[in-house]
C-alpha cells in the first residue's frame, strides 16, 4: 500500500516538474520574442531624440546619449506637415467608414443563400484578389472616371476590400439563420436587418476590418504619388515624410563633408545636427505612433474576428 502510494506521489512530484520546466522554457521563448519585437521601435525612438551626428558614431541601444528634440523639430518646421496630416487623418477616417460599410453591406448580401448570384459574383471578387489588370490600366481608369487630383480618389477605389470581404462572409456565416427569419417575420427589410440585426452580431469582424483599412489607408503614399503629386494640399503626411526623408538623403553627402571639415578644423560644433538616420528615426515614429495608440483599443475584437472570421465554410 505505502509502495503504491508512493509511486502516486513520485509520479505526481515528477509532472509538477515537468510543468514547471515547461513553463520557464514558454516564458523564455515569449520574453525573447517581445525582446526581439520591442528592441528596434526601442532604439528607432532612442536615436530619434539623440543628436544626428552624434548617432552618426553608433552605439545607440536604448537611451539616447545627447538628448534633443531637433529631429522632430525639423519635420514640424512648416505648415505643410500639418496639413498633410489633416488630410491623412481624415482619409484615415473616411475611408474606414465607407469601406467597412460597403465591404459589410457586400459581405452580409452575398451571404444569403436565396440570392442566387451569389457564387458567381464571389468567385469573381476573389478571383480579383489573384489577377489584376495591373498599374497603368488602373491609372487609366481613375483617369477616365475623373479622380486624379481629386481627395475622392483616396475614397472611392477602396470603397470594397475582397480580403476584408471574405473575413465578413464567413462571420456572417457562422451566424444562426435564425435571427435573419424572425426578423423577416416580423415585417423587416434586408436593409434593416443589416443595420439593426447583422451588424451588431459581426461587431469583432467589424473591428478587425477596420484596423486592417485604417493601418494601410495611414500607411499609403503610393496613390498619392500616381494621383495627387502635382497637387500640394492633397499630398497625405506618408508622402510629406518620405519627401523629407528623400531630400534629407540627397542632402547628406554636403552636410557630411561639411562637418567633417568643421571638426578637422577644430571648430568643436557642426554645422548640423540633423542627419538622414535621425531623421529616418523620427518618421518612422511619427508614422507609426497613432497605430500604436490605436490599436489596443481593438485587439480584443481583433483577436476574435481573425479567429471566428478566418475559419474555412
């Protein structure tokens, strides 16, 4: 009996072991990967509040060694900053809007089993994800509808994303067909029950989607440049920024020469503080600091949406 009993007690000292092994083994792995995922936004952040120059020596890890606020103040120096982030802000924000509602709209229409064109309409959206007509018809296309220079143009081709498409269909799937016919019984139209029965149920998707247009409607330059670079007040803070950083880099071969003459002549201080590293520094966070804010607001959602909205039907 006493054998038996310490055989159970052993087998159980021994799983606790293992457990705990197990668990410092899993707690090693994620402390390594949020170093490894933290560390370069870490230092990125460090060398754009330390002086360009003296960035330009290296050894920059997680503090900044000559504290200032140059870099940044160099990208805020003109209203045209500003302005530029007015119009990503507000495209941001529009073109959420209106492509998660068309892009739900679409999903939960062509989620009814009674529409009886809604194989052949999908095959075609998804087909639409694998082949595309390519950059110059599409830029023939906007062209011919009007948009270039125009602030629709940031609107009105996203207005219907497939990607975000199919993670709605297949929630709306998953929902019980039971809500939609009560609802019908009940004297409502499709719209209505979108608005009124759908859409609060697909919430989470909702979500997800909408970090997924919010982050690349923030991080786009591209259409600016084919569509509105001849056009200033339409230029989007990401086309702003790559400018500077393009202009910083053309300028850092002089500036270079120059402080290196500066200091072999004994003058002690150069002629700039401002480099294309520090600068570089400073976009990256000023590009991506609003994601960041943003973005634990809706992970819970986001978490659920990926997981119920990318089953397979």
């Amino acid at each position: 009996m006493m054998d038996k009993k310490n055989q159970y007690y052993s087998a159980r000292r021994n799983t606790m072991i293992s457990n705990i092994i197990f668990d410092v083994i899993i707690y090693i792995v994620l402390a390594f990967v949020v170093v490894v995922t933290v560390y370069p936004f870490w230092n990125t952040i460090a060398i754009s509040l330390n002086d360009g120059l003296d960035s330009l020596t290296g050894g920059i890890k997680l503090l900044p060694r000559k504290f200032t606020w140059k870099n940044y103040a160099n990208l805020f120096t003109t209203d045209r900053i500003f302005h530029a982030g007015i119009i990503s802000v507000t495209r941001t924000i529009l073109q959420t809007v209106f492509s998660v509602f068309c892009t739900t709209m679409l999903a939960y229409a062509l989620s009814r089993k009674e529409f009886v064109m809604r194989k052949p309409l999908t095959t075609i959206l998804v087909i639409s994800m694998y082949v595309n007509a390519g950059l110059i018809p599409g830029y023939m296309l906007i062209k011919n509808l009007h948009l270039l220079g125009k602030y629709a143009v940031y609107i009105v081709p996203a207005l219907v994303d497939v990607f975000n498409f199919i993670l709605v269909r297949t929630y709306i799937n998953g929902l019980p067909d039971s809500f939609v016919e009560s609802a019908r019984i009940d004297g409502a139209n499709e719209f209505r029950i979108f608005i009124q029965i759908i859409w609060p149920l697909i919430v989470p998707s909702i979500a997800m989607v909408s970090l997924f247009t919010a982050v690349g409607a923030w991080n786009s330059w591209f259409d600016t440049y084919l569509y509105c670079s001849n056009k200033p007040k339409l230029h989007s803070l990401q086309y702003v920024l790559m400018s500077i950083l393009q202009a910083s880099q053309n300028q850092s071969a002089n500036a270079n020469d120059a402080n290196a003459m500066a200091v072999a002549a004994g003058a002690g201080a150069s002629t700039t503080s401002v480099t294309p590293i520090s600068t570089r520094s400073a976009i990256t966070v000023v590009a991506t600091l609003p994601i960041l804010v943003v973005y634990p607001f809706v992970q819970k959602y986001f978490v659920v949406g990926m997981t119920i909205g990318g089953v397979k039907e």
